[in-house]
C-alpha cells in the first residue's frame, strides 16, 4: 500500500473516529468521497471506518461506564429494556452517543456492546458505500 493510500485511510479513520465521539463530525461524507476517488480501496475503507466509529462509540460507553452510578436516571428506560441491542442504533446522529454511554452507565456487557455497536454502524457504513458506487 502506498503512502497515499495510508495518509487516506488514516484521515478516514480518524474522521470515523471523531464523528462517533461527542464532537461533531461526519465521517460519511469523507468514506463516499474515498470510495468514490478510489474504488479500489471500496473494502479496505469500509472495515476502517466502521473498525474507528466503533472505537469511538466504545471510548463513549467507557466513559458512561466510570462515572459513579447510585441510581439509574429514569431516562435509561429504554436502553435497560433492550439492552446492548439498543446499540445497533448507535450511529444515528443525536441519539447514538447518548446510547453508547448510557450502555456504559447501565454496565452493560462489553463485548456484546462492541458486537452490536460494530454491526450497526458497518451496516450504515455499507449502505454509505453501495450509495457512492
């Protein structure tokens, strides 16, 4: 892979990384704009971003899980009741990070967290790409 290659992919990722924390940001447009510029990088890009939006999701819900917990907020309802499932919407704007760290706050399972937190935002990934191409 050229250095090219590497510098795209790499201001990808951390675009992926950043738009899935709660600064600002949308990493969509940087894949679509990648994939279009260089088709042949299509799965390569796919898996680096949906690999950096799921780090960034999972640093949200390590943080939702150190702050101190007395008693769950009434506002959690909806998380409790589906549990890390609820995390497969974590990519939607608003909403997702308040999901991600309120999994974290819940103590929800990790791994199931990072499974279905993975699987949502590949699929919106993917559909991002089909869309592009």
């Amino acid at each position: 892979m050229h250095d090219a290659e590497l510098a795209a992919l790499g201001g990808l990722a951390l675009a992926a990384f950043l738009a899935a924390t709660l600064l600002p940001g949308g990493s969509e447009v940087v894949l679509a704009g990648l994939v279009t510029l260089r088709p042949e990088l299509t799965l390569q890009a796919l898996l680096v971003a949906t690999a950096a939006n799921t780090a960034g999701g999972m640093s949200t819900y390590l943080l939702g899980r150190i702050v101190p917990r007395k008693e769950v907020p009434p506002q959690l309802a909806a998380v409790r009741r589906w549990g890390s499932l609820s995390l497969l919407l974590s990519w939607v704007p608003l909403i997702g990070d308040a999901l991600c760290a309120a999994a974290g706050v819940l103590r929800l399972n990790g791994l199931a967290c990072l499974l279905w937190m993975a699987a949502g935002k590949g699929l919106r990934y993917a559909v991002v790409v089909w869309a592009a191409t």
